[in-house]
DNA sequence: CTGTATCCCATTAGATACTG
DNA sequence: CAGTATCTAATGGGATACAG
C-alpha cells in the first residue's frame, strides 16, 4: 500500500498492490488464460477448446486487455487461413507463482469442499 | 486442473484451480478486505474507514460472501451501539503467502507503470 | 481461422432512505 | 454502529450475423 495523490480530490489516496493485481488478472477468464499460457504457447482456437464455456466475445475481449497490460503477446502469422499464436510476455512469466499458487490453493479448497458436501 | 463429470450433461469437464481461487477472492472489493484482515481484526466501521471508495452496500455483501466461502469471520458483539469484528478464518489465513504475493507484484507493476506514463 | 458489430436481457452497483 | 430495502443507471455478457 502506498500513498498516491490523487488530482481531483488532492485527497490522499492509498494503492493497494493486490488490487492492482487482481485488476490485472481477475477477470472472469483472465485466471485460466494465463495458467493455459504458462505451460504452452496457443492459437486462438486451442485456447477456446481448452475453455469451453468462454463465448468467442468474451475470449477475444480478455485476450485484449491482457495484451494492453503487458501481460501476454499476440503474434499474427500473415497467412491464410489467419493463424494467431497468444504467449505469455517476460512480464507475464514472472505471475507464474502466483499463479501455481493459486492453482492449488485452489484445488485442495474445490477437493475439501466437495468431499463436505452433502448428497440429497 | 482435475477432471470431473458433471451430471447435467455428463460430458467431461476441468476444473482450474486458478479460477476457484480467483472466484473466492476475485471479487471487486475482496483482494483488498483479505490484505486488511490479514494484517488487523476490524470492525465494520474501520473496513470502511480503509476502503473510502466502497459503498456501505458492496461491502456488506462481499464480507457475507467470504463468510459463507469460509474465509473469514463474523464476530457480532451483543452491545448497543452494535460492534462487529472481523478476521481471518484459519482457510483464510492459509491465502496469506498469496495475498503477499500478489502484493509485491502488484506494487512492482504500478511503479513501473507509472515511470513509463507519458506526461502530456 | 480469427475476429468485429449489433441487439438485448440479466446482473451489478450506486444513491438514498430507513431500522434495531 | 452496522446494517437492510428499494429504486435506478450502468455494465456485462450471451446469441447471432457478418467479414478479412
């Protein structure tokens, strides 16, 4: 957390770097983007296969911003039928982690969950 | 990420852990309430003291969903006026690494964001 | 294949007023 | 103090059609 000025207000304003963060990759399919990217670099479809759910709107829409903050890049192959190829940048690697962090944070709270809930 | 069979349409599905991780702590106002919890006890009045952005609304709402998720706790004091406490479940401290993490990260990200701003 | 554009409904979140 | 209730504006996201 630290101080930041803000000019409209010229209130103090305080930054908290886990916002940021989660600003960053907190978006709905942002999480899952990034781990897929982590272990293999994809074109467009691969990633939308892996995700099933994602509409194409969507997919494209997270894909841009996360291009716009540094965090992934997108490389267009000039050939027809188009290929694009979505990796993760210097900048986006060093999420990794955090990332493998939360992946099984993740997973031992989804498999305790589970195993407490009860069958009707 | 774990396969598992959903009954609705029994086809084949992966569940990342990364995504259950960002649903619990991804939402608006969350990061920053878990950084505040990780920290201090708070009561209601001294969340919102620390979040001036946040209605009384949003947070109400986003600290019952991380009660329910069992992340942190709710401690009513039986007094007038009424005194409420919150803090960090034991599940909820176990996020601590990872909210430090993103922290770090986080901060890092803004500084150099903020060096790289074209002043105009 | 990798998108963009448009329409539209559902959800979200702010503002405001009220309460034990 | 710590909420709840209600109304409303804004946003988000799905479905669909179209394009380079």
């Amino acid at each position: 957390m630290t101080k930041v000025n803000t000019p409209q207000d010229s209130a103090i304003e305080y930054v908290c770097g886990v916002s940021v963060t989660l600003e960053l990759i907190g978006g709905k399919w942002k999480g899952v983007i990034l781990w897929h990217l982590c272990h293999k670099t994809l074109r467009f479809s691969q990633l939308k296969r892996r995700l099933p759910r994602v509409t194409q709107k969507m997919l494209t829409q997270q894909l841009r911003e996360l291009e716009k903050d540094g965090l992934i890049n997108r490389k267009v192959y000039p050939e027809v039928p188009p290929k694009v190829e979505y990796s993760l940048t210097e900048l986006g690697r060093t999420l990794q982690p955090m990332l493998d962090g939360m992946c099984k944070w993740g997973m031992n709270y989804y498999e305790n969950d589970s195993e407490q809930e009860i069958s009707d």
